[in-house]
C-alpha cells in the first residue's frame, strides 16, 4: 500500500490550499485517513481525522479553518485549508488505517508534502 500526497506549496497568509492523499495498492478497506502536521522543532500533530463511517475530528488549533473529506470510490482524503496563517507552515503527512484482507489491518504515513504559508 502506498500514501501519495499532492497540494502542498507556498501561499500567503490569509489564503487557501488544498491537499490529496490517494491510497493505492491492495486494499481491502480503510478504517481511517487522516492528516498531520510538523513543523521545525516541533512534534508531530493531528490536524484532522475520518472515520470509514465519515466521523471527523480536528484539531484545536485548525477547527472551524480546515475541512477533511473523502472519496471512497479513489481511495483518496482530501484537507481543504482556508483562512491559512504563518504557524500553519508545516510538513503534511497523510495517515490511514488500511486492511489489506479480511483480518489484517496496518497503519501507514505518506512521504509529506510542504505546506508554507508566508506572513
């Protein structure tokens, strides 16, 4: 199973990005795909999570700015980033729960995609 993000880059303070994770490879089916972030010096966080079933959980301090949504059909999460401030500036690295078969279920990350967002 592969992570292959896209959508990162350089914006300013104030604007929008969107980013993709698509999932490929033998899948039998998610449990969960999500987003994370780190920043310099920093740990790595949640920025948003969804459930199979469609449950959403953000964190603090992008709740009410940022959107996760899925695509079953493409296997694929996306993070809709508005309202875009300097201390987003991060790596973003797409997180999911996959069961390859019936009984076997692991946990994988993408290769993170820059996201800077300038002042």
């Amino acid at each position: 199973v592969q992570l292959v993000e896209s959508g990162g880059g350089l914006v300013q303070a104030g604007g929008s990005l969107r980013l993709s994770c698509a999932a490929s490879g033998i899948i039998f089916s998610i449990n969960y795909m999500g987003w994370y972030r780190q920043a310099p010096g920093k740990q790595r966080e949640l920025v948003a999570h969804i459930t199979n079933g469609g449950s959403t959980n953000y964190g603090d301090s992008v709740k009410g700015r940022f959107t996760i949504s899925k695509d079953n059909a493409k296997n694929t999460v996306y993070l809709q980033m508005n309202s875009l401030k300097p201390e987003d500036t991060a790596v973003y690295y797409c997180n999911a729960d996959i069961a390859t078969t019936r009984t076997s279920d692991y946990n994988y990350w993408g290769q993170g995609t820059q996201v800077t967002v300038s002042s």
